[in-house]
C-alpha cells in the first residue's frame, strides 16, 4: 500500500498512514478539512479511512439538520 493512499468511492479524500506516539493513525484530507483517527486493532487502513469519513459525514448530516430545523422554527415565530 503506498502512503497516501486513496479510497476510489471517495475521490475527494487522499488518506496517510502516520506514526504518532508508538500508534498508528490515519489521517484524511479532503473538502478543505483534516480528519484523524487511530487504527484499530484488526482493522485495515482501508476500513479505518472509510470509518473516519463515514463518522464525519454523519456528523454534518446531523449538524445540517439542525441547523435547518432551527431556521424553520424561526421562520414560524
């Protein structure tokens, strides 16, 4: 595997495997963001860069939401 990698089903990201205090992390770039997270045991490189995007999306999604219903809400008033 060479380091950056990419995963083909998210084209916008470019993942690193870092060493960083005796663990092994991974850390995406993309979207204008830097996201990272440890690898964990069992886990492929791969699996863990589809978690730390996954985690990250459903983040926003939820933020998104919010903020939404928020702007609903004040429209009501």
């Amino acid at each position: 595997m060479n380091n950056p990698f990419y995963l083909w089903w998210l084209g916008e990201w470019k993942f690193q495997l870092v060493l960083m205090e005796g663990k092994v992390n991974i850390e995406g770039y993309g979207l204008g963001i830097c996201l990272s997270t440890s690898l964990q045991p069992g886990e492929s490189p791969k699996t863990a860069a589809d978690r730390l995007v996954l985690t990250e999306n459903t983040k926003r999604k939820s933020m998104y939401k919010a903020w939404k219903n928020n702007q609903n809400n004040r429209n009501l008033l």
